[in-house]
C-alpha cells in the first residue's frame, strides 16, 4: 500500500510541473519574463466598474415657456400675437369728408342750363363778381331772368365778347368746378359801360337798374338796351335804328360769335 501512495504522490508532483512549464511557455509566447508582468497584462485588459463612461454632449434645445414670448424667435411665418398688442385691432373706418354745399350746387349745373346771375361790376374792368355766392337753381332759358346759359363744366373756357366763366375751388376736397357761361342779352334791360370820349367799353356780363344812380368805379355809364337782332352781313351801329329818321345816337357790338347784334345807348332815364 505504500507504494501505492509514493507513486500518486509522485504523479501530483509530475503534473504540478506539467502546470508550470506550460506556464512558463505562455509567458515566454506572450513576450513576458514573469508572474509580476502577466498579473499587470491581466488588470489592464479588465474592464473597471469605476472608470466613467466616455462624455458626449447632448445640443440645447429651446423650450419658451409660453408660445407668445417676447423672446421666442421672429420667423415671419404667422401673425404676432403677442399680449397687448393693438396692431391687428381694426382701425376707424375711412373717414366721410365733410359736405361741400357750394360745390355740390356747382356740380348740380349741367350745360344747357340757364341762370339768372350777372356780373355786379363791382370787381371792375379785371375781374368779374357774381351777383350770387353760389348758384341757383337753373331757370327757362326763354325766361327774362335767364341772364347766362351754361355752354360747358369743367373745361377751359371762352373768353370774348358776352362770354367768360364761373370756377368755384372746393376748400374740403380741394377740387375746381368750372362753368362756361354765355351772356344772354335782354331788349330793355340796362348794363354798364366805360366812356372815354365818343368811345364806349361795355361791361358785357354785367346787369344794373335802369335808373340814374352811382355806379361802381371805373364805370361811368349806364347802357340801356335798345334791341337784340340777328345780325346781318357788315352789322353795325345804323342797324340799330328803329324808325326812320331815328336820330338816337347808338353804340352796337357783335356777340355770340358775331352771330347777334346789341344795339344800346347811353340811359337817359330819371
């Protein structure tokens, strides 16, 4: 039995050996000389539960605390909306501009229309004032008060003997309303006239009383009218004769384009 024992202990000893020279052929493959390296090649190739895991930033994201901020990014992409603002309230409506009535009375004249307005002569020989502010209401033209007929609006109108004009600028709208007017000559009725001489200027738009009274200045006349004819080729004062042997001194004009003759004389009623 004691044989049996020396040789398994003998057989330990044999594989005790057989470990460590396979030992020390793995550390001589590894390129090792020790036991020491081999435990420092083992710790560094463990992973340790210490070491922190590599850092990686994550990117910011913006979060507003409410859609509305003030801080929030413009992207032009949708209305503001922003608390307090006014900007998206409805304004006033467009304002009504206010009422002309003198150029709403302009504007209701049309051509054709006749008005019983005349010069008051008061404005002398370079201008021209209206008897009324504004105009009326347009008359018959057959009627003895119609002292114009209206032969356009809003054009440049004639000037010449028994024609001018009536413009009137709106000081709320700031437009101009223009009527061109012809005088309409009426038998018996008296106008005003300018002598120097034997020569006489006649106000042609102008209309006055026939009465001796002062007229305005530089008018020294007044001129009664004596007959309102269609005038014949060459028309002239002795066309103005009513009767035979008519001694009246007369002074006549050419008007509506030379179409009518104006006979006058100078008014010698009281």
């Amino acid at each position: 039995m004691a044989g049996a024992s020396d040789d398994h202990s003998t057989a330990k000893w044999l594989a005790l050996l057989g470990g460590i020279a396979s030992v020390l052929s793995i550390l001589t493959w590894l390129g090792l000389s020790n036991a020491a390296e081999l435990k420092e090649l083992l710790a560094d190739s463990s992973p340790s539960s210490s070491s922190p895991s590599p850092y990686t930033s994550s990117p910011t994201i913006y979060i507003p605390d409410r859609p509305d901020t003030d801080d929030r990014p413009d992207t032009g992409d949708g209305p503001d909306t922003g608390e307090g603002s006014t900007d998206d309230e409805p304004g006033p409506g467009p304002s009504t501009p206010t009422p002309d009535p003198t150029e709403d009375a302009f504007k209701a004249i049309s051509a054709g229309d006749c008005l019983a307005v005349y010069d008051t002569g008061r404005g002398g020989t370079t201008s021209i004032d209206w008897s009324v502010d504004v105009p009326p209401a347009p008359v018959s033209c057959a009627d003895e008060q119609a002292l114009v007929r209206v032969t356009a609006t809003d054009t440049a109108c004639p000037t010449s003997y028994g024609k001018s004009y009536w413009s009137y600028r709106s000081a709320t709208t700031g437009d101009t309303t223009e009527l061109c007017l012809t005088r309409i000559y009426h038998a018996t009725y008296c106008m005003l006239g300018q002598q120097s001489g034997d020569s006489i200027s006649l106000a042609m738009m102008t209309a006055v009383a026939c009465r001796r009274e002062p007229v305005p200045a530089p008018y020294n006349q007044i001129m009664h009218i004596t007959g309102v004819y269609r005038a014949p080729a060459g028309a002239n004062a002795n066309n103005c004769r009513r009767a035979a042997g008519d001694q009246t001194r007369y002074w006549s004009w050419l008007v509506d384009d030379g179409a009518t003759l104006l006979c006058t004389t100078i008014y010698q009623g009281g």
